[in-house]
C-alpha cells in the first residue's frame, strides 16, 4: 500500500460525458502527478501539481483539467470523453517538487462506451 | 531528454538472478537513473535510483558504468512474483522535464 488513494476504482461511461477522478496524497506529500495509461501509449505524464500550484504539464488533452486543493488532495476532470480515453488514470504523490521517488496509487480505470 | 532502450521482454527461472540492462547513451550530468516495478492494473512502484557506481537495497541492485551511459538493475534470486513490466527512467525531474516512461521490459519468471 503506497498510502496514495485514488476513487473511484472503476468507471464507465458514454462518449461525450463528463467524469472526476479523485485522488488523496500520501500523508506530507505536495506534490501530486496525474498519469495516463493506455494499452498503446503506455504510461504518459499528464500534469503535476505542487501545493496547489501547476508545476509542470505533459501530453495533457485541453478537454482534461485538473486542480489540486487547499486540502492537498486532487482532481482530474475529463470531458468530451472519446472512446481512445479509456485508459488506466494513475495518481502518484512525492514529498517535494523535485522527486524521481514517486509513489503511486491503485488506478481508476475509465471505460468510455 | 535522455532516452532509454530496454529489452522489451526476459525469460528467466525462479531463484536464478536477472540483470536488466538499459542504455541511456545521452543522459546529461544531473540525470538520475530510476527504475520502477509494475505488476499488471496496479500503480508503478519505485525500486531503486543512483547516480554513479554501485546502489543496492534490499530488493535490487543497480550497477552503473563511469561512463554513465548505461546502467543494470540486478534481482537476485527471483520468484514467480518477480514477474512484472521494469521501467528504466533517466531524468531529474523539473517544471520541464517529467519522468518519461518508456515500454519497459517485461520479466517473466518461470517455475
């Protein structure tokens, strides 16, 4: 158990629709990174959040958003789902900003129908 | 961005040690070499991360040239739950520079 949670632990649900994944840091974590994982793209870096702040961002699609709260915990919100998001949507946390150790949650996997 | 090259697959029998190799031939000065474990629909684990020499943990070891162009995560005596996709990653992450995963290689350990 890497302490970060992620929920829902699966979704499913129709082209064109809107959905929030969730995720919770480890416990004094700031940093949180949002990652795509697909049979053919592999593990794709979306976007980083550091104590609330966006701090670096990947191959994130302009229809995918996320923020991180006050609370240290983040979401990523997709719309306009296409059938190519479906996908595993990992969340990892770090203590700082500047980690290659990160720890990853248990994945949400989105089906989009 | 330094790129990696991993072999994309290895065999190998339980209690026999495994060495994967993976090269990083422009990696830059302030580059760490990390490798992850990933086991199937769960997150990437990190196992293990150096800069030059010899790191070892209680799960692997990494071996890693003067040159630094290449680098080799060592598993000794492995098992059936050894079996998992390996990442090698070279970077320091930055605000420009995320940890880019690759295909990795997937370990299969046989009985």
């Amino acid at each position: 158990d890497s302490g970060v949670t992620q929920t829902p632990k699966h979704l499913i649900t129709a082209t064109g629709q809107r959905v929030t994944l969730r995720c919770s840091p480890r416990s004094g974590d700031l940093s949180v990174y949002w990652y795509q994982q697909s049979l053919d793209q592999g593990l794709q870096f979306l976007i980083q959040y550091y104590n609330g702040e966006e701090r670096a961002k990947g191959n994130i699609l302009e229809r995918f958003s996320a923020q991180q709260f006050p609370d240290l915990h983040s979401e990523l919100n997709l719309s306009s789902l296409e059938l190519g998001d479906s996908a595993l949507y990992f969340c990892a946390s770090s203590r700082t900003t500047w980690d290659n150790e990160q720890f990853f949650g248990p994945g949400t996997r989105l089906t989009v129908l | 961005l330094a790129k990696t090259t991993q072999p994309i697959s290895m065999d190998s029998y339980e209690g026999q040690e495994v060495n994967i190799t993976c090269s990083h031939n422009n990696i830059a000065t302030n580059d760490y070499i990390t490798w992850y474990q990933q086991f199937p629909s769960q997150g990437p684990r990190f196992i293990i991360q150096g800069y030059k020499t010899k790191v070892t943990n209680e799960v692997a070891s990494l071996f890693i040239p003067a040159d630094r162009k290449s680098s080799t995560l060592s598993l000794p005596r492995v098992s059936l739950s050894d079996t998992a996709v390996y990442y090698c990653l070279v970077g320091a992450f930055s605000g420009n520079t995320p940890l880019v995963f690759g295909k990795g290689t997937r370990l299969s350990v046989i009985a």
